[in-house]
C-alpha cells in the first residue's frame, strides 16, 4: 500500500502530488521491472525467411497488382 507523505499541516494539494508522485514512481519502476523481465527471457529472434512466390521477407511484400499478377 502507497502512504503519501504527511507534512506538519494537511494541504490537500500537498496530499494529492505526493500520492501522485508515489503512484508514478510505483508505475515506472514496475514498467522497467517488466521491461527487463521481457528482455532477458527472450531469446534471439530469428531471421525472416524468404517467401517461395515472391522471394521476400514475406507473403504481403509487393504491390496489390503485383500479387494478383502472381494469383492469377
């Protein structure tokens, strides 16, 4: 649980940015928690390979013309 951070009087103001501030940083650190989390379970990603009909990277490469002339 975030307690916000009291001064010697209430200043609603005060209350409300040291709760947003809290919560913020509790956000960014479990966004870079996550990130790092991702990176390192990850493993290498693999090169494209090419496509039989069209010789790239993949089937949607082309123009539209391109692949109906190859359909037909």
């Amino acid at each position: 649980m975030l307690v916000p951070v009291f001064i010697a009087e209430f200043d609603p103001v005060w209350y409300v940015a040291s709760t947003l501030l809290s919560v913020t940083a509790a956000g960014a650190a479990v966004t870079v928690w996550a990130a790092v989390r991702a990176v390192s379970r990850s493993g290498p990603v693999p090169a494209p390979v090419a496509h039989r009909s069209t010789g790239s990277a993949g089937p949607h490469h082309g123009s539209v013309a391109q692949r109906r002339r190859e359909a037909a």
